[in-house]
C-alpha cells in the first residue's frame, strides 16, 4: 500500500535522521511507521518510538514506548519495550504537558541506542491546540524529516506556521484505509492492557517512603483501579501499573516484575484501567 512512499524515504536517508509522522486518526500512520522502519532496519538498527498513548502498540496504554528494531525481526508484536514514559492519560487532550515531556524523554533514551529514530504520534491534528503542540514538538525536537499523512489537508494550519525548512514531505491516505469506531479503539486498549498485566505481581507500597504526584487531590476510594508509573529516583518510569488499594499508609498495586525497592515516586495518572480481568 505505501511501497512507492516509503521507498522514496528511504532512498534519502542521512544519518542521524528523525521522522516525525503526524496525520488525523486513521491515516495510516502507524502502518506506515511500521513498514518504514522494517525497511530500514534492513541496514541498521532502528529505534521506534511509539507515542499514540490511546492505541499503543509498544507498552500498555496511557505512556510513551521505544523499541529498537533490527533485520532479524518481521513481527512487529514481538519488538521488546525499551524505554517506557508515563503520560498518564489515553490522549494529549488536557495533557499536553505530560505528553510533550514524555516525548521529549523517551526520545532522549531512544537516540542513545539509534541513529534513526522513526516517532509514531497520535491522531490529534484538528485543533489549534493540537497545532500548537505539533508545533512545540517539532521546535524542540527538531526532526529532519516530517512525514505527513492525509486524507485532505488536515494539517494545512500545521505547515502555514512550520516554515519550508523543515523537511516536508506530504503522503496521501490511500482511500480504502480503514476506519475504527470508538468501541474498537476500547476493545484494542482492553486488548493491551491485558497483555502487558499478563504476568505480572503485586506489590505493597509504604506511602511513607515514595513521594507521590498527581494532578488532583483525591479521596482515598478514588485512587482504585488509576493508572500510574513506578518511577526510580532518576525519574525513570520502572513499569506501569494499576492501583488495587489505596488508604493513608499503604498501595497495593499491579505491575509487571520490577524491583519494588528503587520506586521512590507514584505518578498518578488521570485513567481508569480498562481491561478486561475476566
């Protein structure tokens, strides 16, 4: 479907390169991200960073993942996580915040392992907020490349302020790209949610030894079942997790295997988990 596009990408490949691929839902981004970066990594390692918090397809749902891609893999299920970043909600909407600087530090780990970084971003064009943001991202990360895929002009505001420097290239929507419904969205969140819990422990939390931040102040009962990251005292996020119980002295909390004795933050995030434990 993209052979031509992405054959002409990869033709002109300078390293260090970074694409950055903005486009509406349902463009045919993350496809395109995918086959892009399994044709590159036909030469060197890749570093893919997924930043659609609300369709993740590196992590669970709610943060920012990495994966390094090499020659030897073909199924993109199969990359190992890297790097997690913990926005805390499902899209950039009222996050705008927590989502750049997640970008911004899962990009930071994702150089260090890569000299091509391909970032994959959700599909939140439509407004002037969500330009400004594109616009704020593309200031501080500086891509070399921008790839934009869509079906019209959804981001004609994005290139009027952007700058003709910035290494444009527009790709059109194939038009039997196809569209998913709110509840299939749900359905592939619940899908994540439970294979990143698959084997996962549970842990007890003395709240008297890790600082805790959130956006709200909370009553105790509303803590059950947030989402959150587990993150050291270098600011790295250890894993995601979900709380189970919550009073003044103590969390329980659901996370894949990680070492309970370097949490030193709770970062409490603004989502209910959504799988399905049945």
């Amino acid at each position: 479907m993209w052979e031509d596009s992405i054959e002409t990408v990869a033709q002109n490949i300078h390293t260090p390169e970074t694409f950055l691929l903005l486009g509406a839902s349902d463009t045919g981004k993350t496809t395109f991200a995918i086959e892009l970066a399994l044709r590159l990594a036909q030469k060197e390692p890749i570093a893919f960073v997924d930043a659609d918090i609300g369709q993740s397809r590196i992590g669970p749902p709610t943060a920012i993942g990495s994966s390094l891609i090499d020659s030897s893999q073909k199924d993109f299920s199969q990359f190992e996580t890297q790097s997690l970043c913990f926005v805390g909600a499902v899209s950039p909407v009222g996050h705008l915040l927590q989502f750049t600087a997640a970008l911004v530090k899962c990009v930071r780990q994702a150089s260090t392992a890569a000299k091509i970084l391909i970032i994959d971003t959700p599909g939140y064009v439509a407004n002037p907020a969500a330009t400004s943001l594109w616009w704020a991202v593309t200031d501080i990360l500086r891509p070399s490349k921008i790839l934009m895929l869509e079906r019209h002009d959804e981001l004609a505001d994005f290139v009027l302020g952007i700058g003709l420097d910035c290494g444009l290239v527009h790709i059109k929507t194939p038009g039997h790209v196809p569209l998913k419904s709110m509840a299939d969205r749900q359905l592939n969140r619940q899908k994540k949610y439970k294979e990143y819990f698959r084997n996962s422990s549970v842990y007890e939390i003395s709240l008297n030894n890790v600082a805790i931040q959130a956006r709200e102040n909370l009553l105790d009962y509303m803590y059950i079942n947030r989402m959150i990251a587990l993150r050291d005292s270098e600011g790295n996020d250890l894993a995601i997790g979900r709380i189970l119980k919550w009073d003044y002295a103590k969390a329980v909390v659901q996370a894949p295997k990680l070492d309970i004795e370097k949490v030193a933050c709770l970062i409490i995030g603004d989502v209910i988990y959504e799988g399905n434990d049945t």
